[in-house]
C-alpha cells in the first residue's frame, strides 16, 4: 500500500443538500431503554410470582376446607390468611400489566425523543400508504413514518415479553449485549442468522505493508477503510476482482506515532473494517468471506459474530500492545462491528478504546459502546442501509451522527460518499464535530496540523473455513 492510500481521494462532487448533525446532549436515550427492559423484566417476574401466589391461594383454600368438614369450622385467623393468599394471587396480574404497559410506554418515549426516522422508515412508510391507498382505499395520510417505527417498537416488546425471544448475553461476560433488546431487527435477527452455519474464523500471519502518510482527519481515517493502493484503475483479476485489490476479510492497522501534549512520542492504533463481501444465500455452498450475511444478521440482532470472536487475536497479531489507544473505523458492516467491538470482551478491557466512526451503518438497535468512546456515525440519506435498523441512532453526550445527502455520481452506499462527507466534517464549524475532530488529534489518531508523526500499516486477514 503505498503512502496514497491513507489520502482521500478528490470526489467528482461534495457532499450538497441537507446537512443534519445530532447528539451531543446530555441525555442517554439507552437509559430511557434500559428502564424499558426493567419494566419489561419486572413485569415478566410478576406474572410468574402471580401464578404461584394464586396457585398457593387455591390450595389453602382447599386444605381449609378439607379442615373443615373433619373438625368443624376453621380458626378465623386461616380464613384470613387463605384470603389474603388468594387475593394477592388475583391482584398481582393487574400489576403485571401496569407494568408491562410502563415499559412499552418508555421505549416508545425513547424513539420519540431519539429523534427524525432514517430513510428505510421513510421508505418503507411510504410503500405501505401506498399500498393501503391501492387495496383498501384507505386515506394514506392514515399511516405514517412514525406509526411505521412505532409499530416496530410495540412488536419487538411484545415478542420479548411473550419470552419468545430473550435478551442476548455474551458468551465471556455474561452481560447482555443489547441495551435496547425491543427492537424488531433485533427479534428477526436471530432467525436470519440461524438459516446460515456458524463457523470459527481462522486468523492468518500479519502482513507489513510498509509506511503510509498520516491521515488528517476524517476523511483520511475513513480512506483506511478502502484499502487503496493509491486510487489507480486495475485491470479484472481472478474471480471478476481487479488485481491488486485488498482481500474482503483484511483487518487493517494503522499505527500512528507522533508526539503528545509535552512532545514525547506516543503511538495510537486506527483498525479499519470494510463492509459485507458475501451474499451467499444459505443454500449456497460457504464462502470464506467473513463479512456475509449471517454476520449481519448477529450484529443487528446483538450477538457475536465469528469477527468479533477473532479480532482480539487479529489485534495481537497486528502488534497492538495492551493497554494501546485504539480507535476503530468502518463501513457498512464494519462499521456496525466497529460500534460493536468498542465494547466486546477482550478488546474493551485490553484496550483504551477512545473513538468509533461509523460510515453507512445500522447501529441504532445496537448495544452502544461505553459512555466515555466517541462516536460519529455518517449515513447518507438517499442510502438505504443505515436504515435497516428500523430505528433512530442513540443520542448521548459523546455520540453524534451526521446525516446528508449524498452528491457523488456513484452507488448512495459508497465508501466515497461518505469520504465526501468526512472531509465535510473536518472543515465544519459545529462545536460537536469540532470536538470530535480536536479529540481525534489529542490521541494521536490524525496528525495535527505540523507536527511530525510516521504511520506503519499491518495487515491480518480473517477468513472462514469451507469444509
């Protein structure tokens, strides 16, 4: 990879249209979610107890009873008792609805004040009035964009307080994985996934690729992504691939070094993960790719994928040290795996992770990294795949997301549209893109603006096995 690669490429347009920043703010909507899931859990646990209470009431009624036709009347004090029993039995299900309705109620709260709906919504909102308008007549301002989301909101809690689906847990801590579990993705997720095996992927030897130009912000991180060898046309090569171009399961390492704040030299490490490589639909025969659709599928859905489980060894093969910054960038899939390794177990607590850039991903259902990571999530609007979450991206104090319209004659889910849109970011004036920006540069991921600093890239590739 020559030093060209770690440049952005000039763009036959920039980023035009709207230009919307959100986050920033001091609220966590995953709160609002969290107390959802409490609510939902609670009430879940009252109606077991319920059952049993009631259950325990009809018996004592029937022992006194029993009592009573052997040895006469029963003491005061066991009727009481036996109705207080069987009272509690019937109460407790009006206090299981309260509070299964409480819990619906925040999580349709927290999408309301998460935010305006993503594309898909849109989208999708707009195929369904035109449907309802074809079939049945209806007036279409009946449905709209919100009643789209909403209505995945409700079907998601209620398919998980029905039990048919449980919060997912990490296989190594045990914690849940997904702080918003009432998301409709994150209901059919689990399904699509199981249609496709599961398989462990293989971690090959790293690859030195030499030294590259220190990324300037954003963009430059963002270009990471593309693994170029300096932007120049290829001729096709093997497989309908053009020769020369990086291998779809590459795990990419940047090992920026310049000087800190007192002018020691310090090394930061940006990994950068491209998007989904194999479409294979499940009875193909399996692919390699690790970036397929199953890995799509875990994510949305918050479980582990076969890259995630491997990334830590991918890391060490790379030469991170424990204890190293870390920033991870992505698209597309990458991008959600990205999100998701800022917090899975064996990178989080080996790791300083500080910073997460999301380029066309659909994170909004994901379990959110750790409050003190940075995030910026980019998604063009007239592309449809950060909306497959269904769901507005979580706001918190260090998370923001830009969405725009994509200008660029090219695909709307192209890593170029949204190099476009990183380059807008680095000149942008707005107080939470500036930070984000300035922070970048204080942990030494991008180089500030005459300070020497040297990048060394290594590469490890992933891949699954087909037999």
């Amino acid at each position: 990879m020559s030093a060209a690669s770690l440049q952005a490429r000039p763009s036959d347009a920039e980023v035009g249209g709207t230009w919307q920043v959100s986050g920033g703010i001091g609220v966590d909507v995953d709160d609002i979610h969290a107390l959802a899931t409490t609510c939902r859990c609670a009430a879940q646990a009252t109606d077991r107890i319920a059952a049993s209470v009631l259950a325990a009431g009809v018996r004592a009624e029937a022992a006194l009873a029993v009592l009573a036709g052997c040895s006469g009347p029963p003491r005061p004090q066991g009727v009481v008792a036996a109705g207080l029993v069987a009272g509690a039995g019937r109460r407790l299900p009006a206090a299981t609805v309260g509070l299964a309705g409480l819990g619906l109620r925040m999580a349709l709260a927290a999408d309301e004040y998460a935010g305006t709906e993503n594309s898909i919504t849109t989208r999708v909102a707009t195929l369904a009035r035109d449907q309802i308008a074809l079939r049945f007549w209806a007036p279409t301002h009946l449905l709209t964009e919100s009643d789209v989301r909403r209505a995945g909101t409700v079907a998601g809690y209620l398919d998980r307080l029905a039990n048919r689906k449980t919060t997912a847990t990490d296989p190594v801590s045990g914690q849940p994985t997904a702080v918003d579990p009432d998301s409709l993705t994150d209901v059919l997720g689990g399904p699509v996934a199981a249609l496709y095996p599961r398989r462990e992927a293989i971690v090959g030897e790293p690859t030195d690729l030499g030294p590259g130009t220190p990324p300037a912000g954003v963009a430059g991180l963002l270009t990471l992504v593309a693994g170029r060898s300096g932007g120049a046309a290829r001729a096709p090569g093997a497989g309908g691939r053009p020769d020369g171009d990086p291998p779809p399961g590459r795990v990419d390492v940047a090992a920026v070094t310049s000087p800190d704040a007192e002018g020691r030299p310090r090394t930061s490490y940006v990994v950068a993960l491209p998007g989904t490589s194999d479409w294979s639909r499940p009875n193909e025969s399996p692919k390699p790719d690790i970036r397929n659709v199953r890995g799509n599928a875990e994510l949305i859905s918050g479980n582990r994928t076969a890259e995630l489980a491997a990334l830590p060894a991918a890391l060490a093969a790379a030469g991170v040290p424990p204890g190293a910054r870390v920033a991870f960038v992505g698209h597309s899939q990458g991008g959600m795996t990205a999100y998701a390794a800022a917090s899975t177990a064996g990178i989080a607590d080996r790791y300083r992770v500080t910073h997460v850039i999301t380029a066309g991903s659909p994170i909004g259902a994901m379990a959110a990294p750790a409050r003190d990571v940075r995030t910026l999530s980019l998604e063009n609007r007239n592309d449809f795949v950060p909306g497959l979450d269904g769901r507005p991206n979580p706001n918190a104090e260090r998370r923001v997301t830009v969405a725009f319209d994509g200008s660029l004659p090219k695909s709307p889910h192209d890593l170029d549209q949204y190099v476009a849109a990183g380059r807008r970011v680095d000149d942008d004036a707005d107080p939470r893109l500036a930070e984000f920006t300035a922070s970048l540069r204080e942990e030494g991921f991008v180089a500030a603006p005459g300070a020497p600093a040297t990048v060394t890239l290594t590469r490890v590739d992933l891949r699954l096995p087909t037999s």
